[in-house]
C-alpha cells in the first residue's frame, strides 16, 4: 500500500512538474502526512481517549451480564440434572422442570438484550469515531489552506500510506487551473446521437419563461 501511493504521488509531481515547466511557470509543490498529522494531533488523542474510555465502561456493563448469563446456564444445566434423576417424584420433577423452563426463557430475554444494547454501542462508537476523524481531518485541512494561502503552494498531496483508508483524498489542493474536466465531458459527449441533443435542447427551452415583447 505504502509503495502504491508513493508510486501515485511521484507520477502526480511529475506530471504537474511537466505542466509547469511547459508553461513557463515555478510549480510549487508540498505533501503532508495527514495520517501522522492526526495522531500527533493533541484534540485526536484526547477524543481517541474519551472513546477508550466509552468502551471500557460498556465492556464491564457487558461482562456483568454475560456473568449473569453464564451463571443462569450453569442453574439450567443443574436442574436439568435434578430432573433426570429416577428417584424424584413426579410432582418434584413438573416442578423443577416449570422452573427450568422459566429460566430458560428469561435467560432468551438476557441473550436479546446482550445483542441489542451490544449492537447499539457499537453503532454509537463507530458513528462517534467518523465524527471525531471528520472534525480532526476538517482541523488539518484549514491548516492546509491557511500554508497555500501564504505560501503560494499550487499543489498539495497526502502522502500517508493510509490516507485513503482515514477518508484522506490524494490530492489535498490543486489549482484550478490544472482542471480541464469540462473538456474531458465535452469530448465523451462529441458522440452522443443528435436527437437526444435536440430533445434536450427543446426541454429546456420549454423550461425557460417566455419573455415579454419589448414595447416601441
């Protein structure tokens, strides 16, 4: 991965390099490193931390239940036990087994609780962790643009091997100049059918409000 992007980021330098040199003008050209920038981010660590902290509070709610849930399952299997006994008397054995059975349901009741509420925090803590990442990665671009601004860069890429992963685009600010995708369209579309060219056309004019004779 690390190697792609590397691979990725010399081929954009040069190819903007080339872009500059033909025009005549000095490209300026800087990269950064968002994923370490983040970690190194002090606002990052403190979220990361207060997330940690969420998840460990959750892990020993969830530990109470499965320990409540294991001992009702070792009840279950004791009882079970009891029931198969030969020497029990059939009023002991319709007794125990109506007991068991009510275990056996509350124990279905705990099971689905377990799930959902497991279910639900992990939702929480994912959609908690997309936030933080927006709001840290928002933090790093306005740093970015602030450098472009007074230092005059044209281009600035992310060279983080894991920039893509975090949501980080390749290329954090390119001029716009560089950017001809209205005559990329431009050229795809030389061989759209004309009728569809024309239907579209008449569309719009029918879109379009009638304007008022002009009085002499």
């Amino acid at each position: 991965m690390k190697t792609k992007v590397k691979s990725v980021l010399f081929a954009l330098s040069a190819l903007f390099a080339l872009s500059g040199a033909a025009s005549g003008q000095t490209l300026k050209v800087g990269t950064v490193d968002v994923q370490r920038a983040l970690k190194s981010y002090y606002k990052f660590e403190q979220g990361n931390q207060e997330l940690e902290r969420s998840l460990k509070a959750a892990q020993s709610k969830f530990s109470d239940k499965v320990a409540t849930r294991q001992s009702a399952i070792t009840e279950i299997g004791k009882l079970n036990v009891e029931i198969d006994k030969p020497e029990l008397s059939r009023d002991a054995k319709q007794t125990k087994s109506k007991l068991r059975d009510e275990k056996i349901a509350d124990l279905k009741t705990l099971d689905s609780e377990i799930q959902t509420e497991e279910a639900k925090f992990r939702n929480e803590l994912n959609t908690r962790k997309a936030a933080l990442l927006k709001e840290m990665f928002g933090d790093v671009m306005k740093v970015v643009d602030e450098k472009v601004k007074n230092e005059n860069y044209q281009l600035v890429l992310d060279k983080s091997a894991g920039g893509v992963a975090i949501g980080s685009p390749v290329i954090l600010y390119a001029n716009k100049d560089f950017d001809f995708t209205d005559e990329v369209i431009a050229i795809l579309n030389k061989s759209k059918p004309k009728e569809e060219v024309a239907a579209k056309a008449e569309s719009v004019s029918k879109d379009e409000p009638a304007t008022k004779p002009k009085k002499k």
